[in-house]
C-alpha cells in the first residue's frame, strides 16, 4: 500500500505553479482577463484548507473547499466548488496516494459525466478507465496497459488517459471493451477526447502531450479554452509534485 501523500504540499506547488503562469492565464482569458487571478486563489484556498485540518481525510478537505469556494462570487471559484463536491463524496474516507491520483484529479478538474451517480468509494480494477477503452477502440486499439502487482483504486474514466500521460512513449491504453462501472460515458465523451488526441498528435506533439490535451478535453474545466490551458499546468504540476513528494519519503 502507497504512502497517503501530503495534500496541503501538494495543492501548494500546484498553487506555485499556476502563479507563474498567472498572466498569461489572464490573457487567454477573453471575457474578463482574471482567470489567472482566480485559479490561482481557487488553489490558495485548497492549500489553505489542507494546512489546518491535517487529519481529515480527502473527502473531508474537499468538502470543506468546496464550500468556501461557494463564497466567492467568480465563475472559476464556482466551477471547482460544484466539481469538488461531486468528488468529495466519491474520496470519503481515503487518503490520496499515487495509486488513486487520478481519482483526486477528476475531483478537481470534474467529470463531463458527474450528474449521473456514483458510488461514493470505487471498487478495485486495474488500470485503463471506459474513456481511455473507447479512445483506444477509436484509435485502432493499443497495447494493453501493463498489469501491476497491486490492484488499482481507479474505477475513474480519467485514469487510462493518465496512464498513457505518465507512460510517455508508449500509448498505454487498454483494448478491451468498457468497464462497467464506465458505462455512464457517452459519445459525447469519446469524441471530445478522441478529436483532442488526434489534433495534438497530427500538430506533432509528443503522446505524452497528446494524451493530457485528450484528458483535460474529457473534463468539466476542458470544456472553455481558458480553464483548459489551467488545467494542463494543474495536471502536470500535481503528477511532478506527487512524483517528488513520493521520492522525498522513505
């Protein structure tokens, strides 16, 4: 079993992260030019909210982000507080580890799926979620993601595109139909991340790119250009923080 990693150290790097990128968020941002300012806050308060309650589980913390995020008056404050509440009842009672990132991920980020219920803790299987099956079937059908000695908490429809991300090289998404507990995944789903796939990937970029563009594109803040571009420097400064942290323990 994984050791939990530290959410409060996280969140925070993720935080310094997104402020280095904070005015060129704000360019990209057509409407008000402030969509740098607020992300940035969003992750402030998170950082915020795991510092002073370090024994409380993932659920928990979320939960409680989620509802001082409803304070503010922002629509980016409001998109991550209906996300986080969506995801705060599904990490009830668990700690985050490299194993169930990718869970803590679609919390943050939300699934294009997240009105149809889910079950509040996701029951063992191994990696590769529907989306990334149907985007393999879309895409010819790649090499099987390796089986691992553990079986993966990661029932989410996001993990079989972080696989690939994490991979690099190599696609890394599973051939086999669906899962079931993925049945909730629509066209609509498929298509979105399928296309981004193939434009990043037809432009020259690298799988690994490739594959964040798709699985950002399968996500609630994928669906405007500005959040988009947040939450690529989301993902990738949550998988290099997680990656240190794990290497920095014991």
């Amino acid at each position: 079993m994984s050791t939990p990693l530290d959410l409060a150290q996280l969140f925070q790097m993720v935080t310094q992260n997104l402020d280095q990128k904070r005015a060129d968020l704000n360019q990209a941002d057509t409407y008000n030019n402030d969509h740098g300012d607020h992300v940035v806050e969003v992750f402030e308060l998170l950082t915020q909210v795991a510092k002073a309650n370090p024994h409380a589980d993932t659920g928990e913390l979320l939960e409680l982000a989620s509802q001082r995020l409803k304070e503010k008056r922002h629509g980016t404050a409001r998109a991550y507080a209906q996300n986080l509440e969506q995801g705060a009842q599904r990490l009830r009672g668990q700690q985050v580890t490299q194993e169930t990132l990718p869970l803590l991920l679609e919390a943050l980020l939300g699934s294009t799926q997240q009105s149809q219920a889910r079950p509040q803790a996701p029951s063992p299987s191994q990696s590769g979620g529907g989306l990334a099956d149907m985007l393999g079937m879309l895409l010819g059908g790649g090499s099987a993601a390796p089986s691992r000695p553990e079986p993966r908490q990661e029932a989410s429809p996001l993990g079989g595109l972080l696989e690939m991300f994490l991979g690099g090289g190599g696609s890394g998404i599973a051939s086999e139909a669906p899962a079931q507990e993925d049945a909730g995944l629509d066209m609509g789903d498929l298509m979105r991340a399928g296309a981004a796939f193939l434009q990043a990937s037809q432009s020259g970029k690298s799988t690994g790119a490739a594959a964040l563009d798709a699985l950002v594109a399968a996500t609630q803040m994928g669906q405007s250009p500005h959040r988009a571009q947040s939450a690529k420097l989301v993902v990738q400064a949550l998988l290099q923080a997680a990656q240190g942290l794990s290497g920095s323990q014991p």
